[in-house]
C-alpha cells in the first residue's frame, strides 16, 4: 500500500458544498459543480446573494457568541475524501 486513499474521487458528479463554494466564489470546485450551480442561478437569480447572506449571518452568530465569552466553535466542513463516498 503506497499511502494513498484508495476509493476513487468522482469529479465528474456534483456536490453540494462544490456548488456553495463556488457560489461563494471559491475554487475548492469542479466545473460540473459550476454548470450546475450556475444552472441553479439561471433558474433562481437571487441564489447566489442567498448563499451570501448565509455565509454572513454565521459570521454574525460567531461574533455575537464570541462576544459572549463562547470560545469553542464546531467546525462543520466537508472534507473531499467524504466527497467521494456521498456524491
């Protein structure tokens, strides 16, 4: 055994969390997540504003708790070896 994981990395299927990366302006994508995400968009035009605003209302809830004296925060991520197994 070399090391490596062995299942294979399908970049070929999207992914929800591709998809919101890339809305998000990422690059943690592939290019199905972004004909899909934009998909999304052509269909619904305030989606990308949506995951926007998602991402700064955490933002806000992580300072508000901070402030607070909360200093332990989960952190929720999806790594790609899970990509592979939950497409």
């Amino acid at each position: 055994m070399d090391g490596r994981d062995s299942r294979e990395f399908d970049t070929g299927t999207t992914h929800p969390a591709r998809r919101y990366d890339y809305l998000l302006g990422g690059t943690d994508n592939f290019a199905v997540d972004r004909d899909a995400a934009d998909e999304i968009v052509a269909r619904h035009p305030t989606a990308r504003l949506g995951a926007r605003k998602n991402r700064w209302f955490l933002h806000r809830a992580v300072r508000f708790m901070a402030a607070r004296g909360i200093r332990q925060f989960p952190r929720h991520r999806v790594r790609h070896s899970d990509l592979a197994q939950h497409p």
